[in-house]
C-alpha cells in the first residue's frame, strides 16, 4: 500500500514527465484520476476510524482493594 508522500512523489514525477512530453495527457490525467481516489478512500477510512473512536463507549477503571481481606468480604453476604 502507498504512502501519502509514496503517492506525491509519484504524482511529483509525473508532472515532470508531462512536462518534458515523456507522457501523454491523456495517461497523466487517468494516473491523477487513480491518485485521486485513492487518496478520497483513504481520507473516508481515517474519517471512519476518529467518528468510531468518538462514538465508542468510555471504558471502565478498575480499582483493586489495598488489603486482601477487603476482596474476600467486599459484597459478600453468607445465609444459611
């Protein structure tokens, strides 16, 4: 998978490309629109994974007692 500065120096190279006449327009703007779009699905997958991020439900800390015995008859009811 390309890299965001993968895909500009690419895009880099082929506007030199274009430039000296080593390549077409025609390809030049198809190889943009490719870029283009990748880097669209790429934008809408780290929106989705900050909107998940928000949208998760905070996660609860645990404490644990100081003394061993405060686990043992914490809550602890015995009937018989």
């Amino acid at each position: 998978m390309k890299t965001l500065n993968d895909i500009k120096q690419d895009m880099s190279a082929l506007y030199d490309e274009l430039r000296s006449g080593a390549v077409e327009l025609k390809t030049a703007s198809e190889l943009a629109n490719v870029a283009g779009k990748y880097l669209k699905a790429e934008q809408l997958e780290l929106a989705k994974e900050i909107f998940l991020k928000q949208m998760a439900p905070p996660r609860a800390v645990l404490s644990l007692p100081q003394e061993p015995e405060q686990l043992t008859n914490q809550g602890v009811t015995h009937e018989h």
